[in-house]
C-alpha cells in the first residue's frame, strides 16, 4: 500500500488536510523557510516559532536574538528581518533565535499534533526528500501562502516536493492540488526564475526593497539541513543524529 500525498495551498485550509498519523511539510519560499534552513546551516543552535510581537519582545527580554518581520519589513526591535543573508555564521553561530513573521513561523505551529513537521525549502531540496523517505508516513505539503490565500512560489516548490516522490512506488496521491502544483512544477522548472517574476509575493520584496534573495531562495541544495518542529522548538534533526 503506497503512502498518501495531499497539498495544502494555504495555512486556512490545514484543518480539512490535518492527520495525526502524517508528517508535515512546511514551506514558505520567500522567505522564512529558506531563511531557517540558512540559519541552520550556518551554526544556529534552535529556532523557536512565535505567533506574535509580544512574545518575540518577551523573549528577547531573556537575552535572545530576534528575527521578526511584518508584510515583509522587518520589525523596528528586531536584530534581523526575515532575508537568508541576514543569518550569518559569526551572529548566530552556537545561538538560539526567536522568530517571527507574517505567515511563515505560525504556519510551522499549525502541525504540532501531527506526527512530525519538518520545514522545506529549495534550499534542502534532496535532504528534504531523503528524510521524507525515511519516515515511511502519509506526507501533507503545507503551504504557508500569503495571510491565508495561495501563492505561486509554495505551490510550486510543493510540486517539486510531490513529483520527486511519486517517480517512486511507495507514493500516491488522489489530490487534486498535487496533481496541480505538480503540473506547474514539470510545466515551469525548466524557467523557473521567469514564471516567479509573476508571483505576488516577488512584488511586494521589490517595493520593500528585499528582492535581492531571489535567485537564492529558488536555488536547489544550499544547505544540507532538515529542520524539524518539535515541543516548541525548531532543531537540525541532520545535526542531531
């Protein structure tokens, strides 16, 4: 009996796709699952998710180092914004970091009560893939989107997820926003940086001025890392093993 694949295209729909018995892929392209996946492969030690300014201020009342942004700035008390290049090694080498943006990090919460939530990006494309394979599980492919509706850059990224691994025998999917985000994946891979000059979300980065990680945050295995959400906390489950 083959594994099931479901796409979910926004964090408002994840309650008619949750499983507990599933694993969870989370991703949000631009950008805060490149960026954590960056951050970990630079040294950081955790990533806690938080939904809210409040507690990420709270936090950094204890000491810790903070990224937060909103609409795709980043907050005034914030040490950094929400852009890969920000998470460099002599900062956050060895550190824990609280993070906090508009869709992404209360996106990677939603999948606690799942059996495992792990964050993807292009950036950890085929270790991604591996660990997946690994863990012998129905998968849902979480799209973070953009405050609760599709986008593009997740959708496609998602596709390129489910493809990888229905050229196998032990997965399947009679899911329509698969097959979908599939399509648009075999139908744009080969120009993928032309059709996301499409995408809503590349607008808003060029208008706040953040655009310059594009080319990074669609570029395949940057970094040998699977990131995984558990007991409040995001760990390198590659560090740890």
């Amino acid at each position: 009996m083959a594994y099931t694949i479901e796409t979910c295209y926004s964090s408002a729909l994840f309650e008619l796709f949750e499983k507990k018995d599933a694993i969870v892929i989370v991703t949000d392209v631009f950008r805060a699952t490149t960026s954590i996946c960056t951050a970990f492969a630079n040294g950081v030690k955790t990533i806690i998710p938080v939904k809210t300014e409040e507690e990420a201020k709270d936090y950094q009342k204890k000491g810790y180092l903070i990224a937060a942004e909103r609409n795709g700035k980043k907050l005034d008390f914030a040490d950094f914004g929400n852009s890969p290049e920000n998470f460099k090694r002599e900062i956050i080498g060895g550190r824990d970091i609280v993070y906090s943006t508009t869709n992404g990090t209360r996106t990677i919460q939603m999948g606690e009560n799942c059996r495992a939530v792990a964050i993807g990006s292009f950036a950890n494309y085929h270790p991604l893939i591996e660990w997946i394979k690994q863990q012998k599980s129905d998968v849902i492919l979480l799209c973070a989107g953009w405050k609760g509706k599709y986008n593009i850059e997740d959708a496609i990224f998602m596709g390129a997820i489910a493809d990888e691994l229905l050229k196998t025998d032990e997965y399947d999917t009679i899911c329509d926003s698969t097959v979908a985000a599939q399509d648009m994946w075999n139908n744009h891979k080969h120009d993928l940086r032309g059709f996301i000059e499409h995408c809503a979300q590349r607008t808003r980065l060029r208008n706040n001025g953040v655009d310059e990680c594009i080319d990074y945050c669609i570029t395949l295995d940057t970094c040998n890392v699977v990131p995984v959400y558990k007991d409040g906390k995001i760990t390198d489950i590659l560090q740890d093993c």
